[in-house]
C-alpha cells in the first residue's frame, strides 16, 4: 500500500511566521503534489513537482515556496504566513505523469494562522 | 483553461434511496478521467480511472459511465448507505505527461440519512 504521510494534522501558526509543511511517501512515485482546500473552491494545486529538485508553480503559488532535495519528501513552506492561509493542505503523489495514474493523498493538515 | 464542472454541488438523500452526480469535462483532447472520494476525517481516495469513451466501471454499489465525444462522466450509487456519505471528486489530466497534474472539479457532497 502506498502510503503518503505529512508531518502534522493541526497546526496554529501567528501571522508573519514561517512554516513548514513536510510530505513524505514510501513508494518511490516520482510526481508530488501539494493542494490547498477551501469550502466551495475544491482542491487548488500550489505546486507540484516530476522529480527531484524540479517544481512547477499551480494554480495559486503566490505567497507559498517548495522544496523537494530527495524523491520521497516534498515541503511546502510559507514564507510568511497570512491568515488568509488558512486551510487544509493536502500532498499527493503520483507513480509516472501518465494521465492514468492515480494520486494517493496523505491525511491532510489542517493549519490555522492567527 | 480548462473547466471541470461538478453537479449538484451536494446532494441529501434518504438511505436506500439510487443516486447520481455529473462531471462534465473538456471534449477536446481527452486523456482519462479519475473520480475520487474523500470522507471526513480521510483522505481522497481514487474510485476509479477511466479511459475508454463508452467505458462503464463498477465498484460494489458505484459505477461510472463515461461519454468522451460529449465530455461528461456520470456516477452513480445503488442503494446509498450512510457509509456512502462523502465528497465526490473528478479530475481530468491537464496534459498528457506534464508531471500528473489533474484539474479537480468542486466535488459533489453528498449526505446520506439512515
């Protein structure tokens, strides 16, 4: 079973903090993605990423960075968190970029900035 | 840009009662089509990929059926149970091989009552 870890499920941060979303999977997908949820807005991508040190800018990457230094681990960082950030955050992964692939979520993190 | 659309936006019936949602999706270009549910407190999980116009996919009580030359994809549910209570996600690969990137649709929620 692929399994898609993030390092926590709540997490409350203060406006102008950085912080760090950390994604791991253990299945050697070479895609990873990271999506934020809002209420009636669906899953927007922020960045995803097809290998390692490579990243592509989503659909709404402004004010988010992310690295990905190895192949199983992918972070989201906000530079400067604003409350408009908060949301729930979800990583996905993908085996290939072929258009039949999957992706498999991790849990989620639910992150509030105040 | 391309549009993934989703109806109804969500969906309240009665336990044992049939039901069905809408994906509709650009026509041009078709690569494959991923419907995904997503429970509270869970992650997304992929229902089914679907590929072939005509295609029709069964998971127990869910099946799918999809339409390419017209773009839309039907879900359907036989029986709802309050297990069956989620959100339903489509998605539709942007681009054949550019990294896995899918284009999510707003979902349809759908709440069953015991």
């Amino acid at each position: 079973d692929v399994k898609v870890t993030q390092s926590s499920r709540y997490l409350v941060k203060r406006t102008g903090e950085k912080v760090f979303l950390e994604c791991v999977q253990d299945m050697d997908h070479e895609n990873m993605f990271w999506y934020r949820q809002d209420p009636g807005l669906g899953l927007r991508l922020i960045y995803f990423s097809y290998d390692v040190k490579m990243k592509e800018k989503g659909d709404i990457p402004e004010g988010y960075s992310v690295s990905r230094e190895k192949k199983e681990r992918f972070s989201l960082i906000l530079e400067s968190a604003s409350t408009n950030q908060t949301s729930m955050y979800l990583c996905a992964s993908s085996l290939t970029s072929g258009p039949n692939n999957e992706q498999f979520f991790g849990p989620g993190t639910r992150l509030t900035v105040l | 840009i391309l549009n993934v659309e989703q109806s109804p936006q969500s969906l309240h019936v009665q336990e044992g009662d049939s039901t069905n949602f809408t994906c509709s999706f650009p026509s041009s270009n078709f690569y494959a089509l991923h419907w995904y549910r997503w429970e509270t407190a869970k992650s997304p999980e992929a229902l089914f990929v679907m590929t072939l116009n005509g295609d029709e996919k069964k998971k127990g009580r869910i099946s799918a059926t999809l339409n390419t030359k017209e773009g839309y994809s039907y879900l359907y549910i036989k029986g709802s149970q309050p297990e069956d209570s989620a959100t339903y996600l489509c998605a539709f690969p942007m681009i054949y091989n550019q990294g896995g990137k899918l284009i999510f649709g707003q979902g349809t929620e759908l709440s069953v009552k015991p």
